[in-house]
C-alpha cells in the first residue's frame, strides 16, 4: 500500500457561509454539484478543496495567533498580482505583498478566519 499524495483540503472555519462567499466571491471558486453536509467542496483540481464547519473538539477562537500556523495553502490563479489587487481594493488581510520568484508571482492573505493563503501564477 502506497500513499500517492494530497488528495483532498478542507479548512475548518467559523461560519461556513461567509466562509464559501468569499472563496467564492474573490477568488472565483465554483461549487460542486455535491457537498456533505456542514461543508462546502468547490470543484478545483487537481485537488478537492472545502470549507467545513469544524469537528467537535476544535475551538477556533483558541489558535493562537490564527488557524492553521505552520501549514502552507497554496494556490494558483491566471493572474496573481490582478487578484492581489482585488482583494486588496475590498479590503482583505494582504500578509506578503507581491513579488516575483520561482513559482512567478507571489503574494498571501488571510482569508476571514485568519487562514493564510498563498497565490502564484506559474503553471
């Protein structure tokens, strides 16, 4: 038996339906056609990626200093430093300002429960 890689990412947030707006809002994410129920899959690849209501025992309001320290989210989009600009225009949480690198333009967010996000544009 072989692990073959990631294959599924969900995060844990607070309110799941501000949480599914926004991915869905200002960063163009679709949902799928099917969700389990407390969670919200969008239809991204090559790996499934959620929102979820989180699972008993875990308090949110307890992650110090946010959810998720220590774990790397990343993300692709067409055109990072247009969607920098857009988040930054509605007022979202940029955390590392664009630059240019191996993986072309970079930049971080915090998404509203503080979850930080990275975007580049090389495919």
């Amino acid at each position: 038996m072989t692990v073959t890689g990631p294959d599924f990412l969900a995060l844990q947030v607070r309110d799941l339906d501000r949480s599914a707006e926004f991915y869905e809002t200002r960063l163009g994410l679709r949902r799928s056609s099917a969700s389990p129920p407390g969670a919200v899959v969008f239809d991204t690849s090559p790996i499934a990626f959620a929102v979820r209501e989180p699972l008993p025992g875990v308090e949110l309001d307890a992650a110090s200093p946010r959810p998720g320290v220590g774990v790397a989210l990343w993300m692709h989009a067409d055109d990072a430093q247009d969607l920098h600009d857009q988040l930054a225009a509605a007022g979202v949480a940029i955390i590392a300002a664009p630059l240019d690198g191996p993986f072309g333009r970079t930049f971080s967010f915090a998404d509203p429960d503080g979850y930080a996000v990275t975007v580049h544009d090389r495919t």
